[in-house]
C-alpha cells in the first residue's frame, strides 16, 4: 500500500527564462489522493503535462510501478495506467457521453484494426460504458452530444473517460474548475469514492475540495514543491502560508 | 430502415435505370454523363474517408486516380490487356504510392499536411510529363479496354455503366461499414480531438496511415476505372485542379456523409455539363455558385436532402 507507485525525480522544463518545473521531486504511493496545490502560473499544468506524457522535460526521471517512463509517449503511458482530465475541458463534442466513454473503453480493448463490426453496437464497449455512467451520474444523459452537456456534466464526462481507461493513476486538473458550488459538492463526494480505490494526482485550486479529498499536499511555487505533507501539516506550515494560502485556511 | 437508407437506395435505383431510360429517350449520351459522374464519385468517395471523417485535408487526392490510371495505360502499352492484372496493379501502385505519401505527410498537420500532399502529386504529374514513352504531357490512348474475358466487355457502355454502379454501390457499403467500425471511430475521434484521443492511449498515426492508404487504393480504382471510360489518359489526371474538383465535391456533398460525395459529384459535374453548354467561360459563373453553396449549405446536399446528421 505504501511503496510509491510514482515517482519524481529532479523534473525540470523550462519555457525560454520562464523555469516551469524546477527540480520537482515527488512521491505519489499506491492508493494515496496526492493534491498538488500553487498560485497561478506556479507550474501545476507543466507538471501534469510532464507527468501524463504531454511534453517532454529537460531533465529529471518519472518512474511508474518501478518502470522509468520518462520518455514514453501520453498513448503508451495511458496503456500502462495513467489517465488524465483536462483543466480546460476536452471532449468529443461531436459524440454522445456514451460514445465519448466507449472511445476510452476502445482504446484498451485490444487494436482497433477492426473494419466491419459497428462499434456502437458492441456490447463489449457498451456495457462497460454504460456503468461508468451510471457511476458518476450522468447515466440518463449518455445519448445526449457531449456538447450539448452542461459544463459541470461535460467534467463529470472527463472523469468517466479517465476511470473507462481503468487507470492506475489518475491525472486531475483542476476537475472542479468553473463549476457552481452544488456541483463542486457533487463532484467532491464522487471523487471521495474513489479514494483508496484509485491513485489520484489532484491539482486544484478550490481548497474545500483539496482538504477534503487530499491524503497528502504538495505546494508547487514558481516551479519548485516548497512543502509535501498531510493537510494539517500543510495548513501549519509558516512558509506554505506566507507563500500561498494566506487568510484562506485561517477560518 | 430510416430515411437516410431510403434516400440512398432510392438514388441508387435511379441511377440503374438511367441506360434504359437514356435508350428510350434516344439521349445515350447521358449514359456516358452518369458513368463519369459514378467514377469521380467513387475517387469523391475515398476522399471523404481521410477529409471528411479523418479530418486530413489531402490536397493531392488526383495522384491516385493518376497512378491507377497510368497503371492500366503502362500495361496496355506493353501489350497486357488483362482486365484483373490492370486493376489489381492500378489498386496496388494506388497503395503502395499512398503509403509513402501518407507516411511522411501524416507526421505534419494543417497547413503543411495540405502543402505536402500538393507537392507530391505535383511531383508525379511532372513524372508523366517528363516521361515521352507515354507521350509525355500529350498523354496516351488506351486503344483496347481492360479485358475481363468471359465477364464484361468494357467496350459495351451499358454493362460498363452497371459495373461502375455495382462498384459505387460496394464502396459506398464498405465505407459506411468502415467509418462505423472500431478502425472508423479512432480517425473520427482523432480528427474530433487529438490530445483527447492520445491521452485515452490511442496512437492516431498507424490508424490514420491505414486510412490513407484505403482511400488511396479506392482512388486508384477509380483512375482504372476513368481511363477506360475516357479511353486515354493524360498527366492532367493528377493536376491539381483536379485534387482540388474532388475536394469540391467532397465540402459541396457533404463531409463525412456516404450520400455526400456523391451528391458533391454528380452537382459538380452536371453544373459543369450545363454551363459548359452555354458558354466557354463557364468557370466563371461555377466558381460563384460554388462559394455561395459552401456558404449556405453548410453542411453540404447531403445535409439538405437528409436534414439532420445521425
């Protein structure tokens, strides 16, 4: 349960004199939620980039279920196990919930140089999609264009195509990001029931959701984690709050 | 059955009945016009698989309807006439050229996938120009036809009329299986969004290779099919004017619908048929109607006549 199943080691990508990661080290166990927390712009997005495969560091190893995966593409990693959910949502507008689903089913499914057999009609995609639905709640919305969806359903969609990959880690960008607050709670509570299940990288900026779902905090500023800890050990810390959380956690 | 499957058979029906109708009337020309309209719907056709549901905008899908076409005519010009060995090398040549085409453009995207495309089709028209044993930029004459004994004679229009039919009515099927296939929806998806589809663990580009390479082995069908239909051929087969007439068709038709490309061809070729008619300078009056159908008809014939898309 508590050997790392990620691991970091002196990640750095520079963007021209920006430094984005700065010698990021990081430890994710198996099973842990693992909230990655910062002001804007202090990098969080170049690390999950980096992590899910997206864009390639200058220096430094990932290393997943002791294989070094530094220089995997994001479809090979995604085979091994990672998942990841967009901060700016990305779905198939043009396909239903369902179809959007059964793609992620699809995908690790054996190949897909199958040129007859209708897709929608495979019971084998559908079925597993189909639960996955039920699941985050969107199981009587899954005939409806992903487009037509409602911002925090489209989210809910994201998370659905992540968990259809049947991940190992789960990349979350800011899973919350622009949603209301019953929505916020909805998604929180979902997210909790995953906890323990699934190992989850969480960075987000609504602290109701990170002190709720976060085993442990690591606090990204200007491209370097300034703290790593339990959530009481990262509200005490001096420096994380002079850099950071401010009044926020005082209440 | 739905509507959209009524239209298309019904359309297909109609087309059947075109040689017999033409005889009644007396107007056998018509024969000829619809078998021209069915060829380039077959090449519209392929087409659409990597532009319209792959999202690969090919500026260079004239290349295949050469090779197929000079396929044929470089056997015919030796002395084989085989009907089987012509089209199997006019499909394979197809291929084979779309491999290489589509494995060095597939690595770029947007423009430069569009100005790679370009050039290597223009890169084998100035082949058939430069190559005086089939008669260079003149081009050549097929004096005998594809000879499939004991089959079809393609010097009897009628039966080469149905052949082109059954053709038409085989690709369209098999496109429509396709596109709805595991294979079609990873180029849909890809097209639809590519960080999306890699991040859920597919690698687009061996899929959108393979497309590529179908597309260009049906086209190369279909230049077998147009050079004996013409009865020569000419480097002017792979211009780029032509890539871009089989684009037209594809965008006027309807993209990444079955019934829209051919729509998009037998529009295109009959306007041009008419106006051709009328004037010398009909381009000038085609290229109006085109930009005004592609502003209005936004989603192409196919989208007029079947209103909303599945």
């Amino acid at each position: 349960m508590n050997k790392p199943l990620l691991e970091v080691r002196g990640l750095t990508r520079s963007f021209g004199a920006l430094l984005a990661s700065d010698s990021i080290d990081l430890e994710v166990r198996e099973g842990e939620t693992h909230a990655v927390i910062g002001p804007n712009g202090a990098g969080k997005t170049t690390l999950i980039a980096q992590l899910a495969g997206n864009l390639r560091p200058d220096r430094g190893r990932v290393r997943f279920a002791g294989e070094d995966v530094t220089a995997l593409s994001a479809p090979a990693r995604s085979r091994r196990g990672f998942a990841r959910s967009f901060q700016i949502t990305s779905v198939y507008s043009e396909f239903t919930a369902l179809e959007n689903v059964m793609l992620a089913v699809q995908a690790h499914a054996g190949h897909s140089f199958r040129f007859w057999r209708p897709a929608r009609e495979e019971t084998a995609l559908r079925s597993p999609a189909r639960a996955i639905l039920d699941e985050v709640g969107l199981g009587a919305r899954s005939d409806v264009l992903a487009a037509n969806l409602a911002h925090g359903e489209q989210r809910a969609l994201e998370i659905a195509t992540a968990l259809a990959t049947r991940p190992r880690l789960m990349l979350l960008d800011e899973p919350v990001a622009g949603m209301g607050a019953e929505e916020t709670q909805r998604m929180i509570a979902f997210l909790s029931t995953l906890k323990g299940r699934k190992t989850i990288i969480l960075v987000e900026h609504d602290m109701d959701a990170v002190f709720s779902l976060a085993d442990r905090i690591s606090v990204l500023v200007y491209g370097r984690i300034i703290a790593t800890g339990t959530p009481q050990e990262i509200r005490a810390n001096a420096e994380v709050r002079r850099a950071y959380l401010g009044e926020e956690v005082q209440a | 059955m739905n509507r959209r499957t009524a239209i298309l058979l019904a359309g297909f029906l109609l087309l059947a009945v075109v040689p017999p109708l033409a005889a009644l009337l007396g107007q056998p020309f018509y024969v000829d016009l619809l078998r021209r309209v069915m060829i380039f719907a077959i090449a519209a056709l392929s087409l659409n698989l990597i532009l319209g549901y792959g999202g690969m905008v090919s500026f260079g899908h004239a290349a295949y309807l050469g090779v197929g076409a000079y396929a044929v005519g470089v056997l015919a010009h030796y002395g084989v006439h085989n009907g089987y060995l012509q089209w199997a090398l006019a499909i394979a040549a197809s291929a084979l050229v779309a491999l290489v085409i589509g494995a060095v453009s597939i690595r770029t995207s947007g423009i430069y996938f569009i100005m790679i495309t370009l050039a290597f089709t223009q890169m084998l028209y100035y082949l058939g120009i430069s190559i005086e044993e089939f008669g260079g930029d003149d081009g050549m004459r097929l004096a005998v036809k594809s000879q499939f004994p004991g089959l079809i004679d393609l010097n009897d229009g009628n039966a080469f009329y149905y052949l082109v039919l059954a053709i038409l009515v085989l690709v369209a099927l098999l496109g429509h299986r396709l596109v709805n296939s595991r294979f079609g929806m990873v180029i849909r998806a890809a097209k639809s969004n590519e960080a999306r589809t890699r991040a859920i663990g597919f690698s687009p580009y061996p899929y959108r290779l393979a497309a590529f390479v179908i597309a260009g082995a049906v086209c190369g069908l279909a230049g077998a099919l147009l050079v004996n239909h013409t009865a020569y051929l000419t480097p002017e087969f792979m211009n780029w004017t032509r890539s871009g007439e089989l684009m037209f068709m594809v965008i006027l038709g309807g993209m990444a619908t079955t019934a829209g490309p051919v729509l998009g061809a037998l529009a295109l070729l009959l306007v041009e048929d008419v106006l051709s008619g009328w004037t010398q300078h009909w381009q000038i009056i085609l290229g109006p109607l085109l930009v005004l159908s592609v502003l209005f008809f936004r989603r192409g014939l196919a989208g007029l006549l079947f209103g909303k898309d599945e």
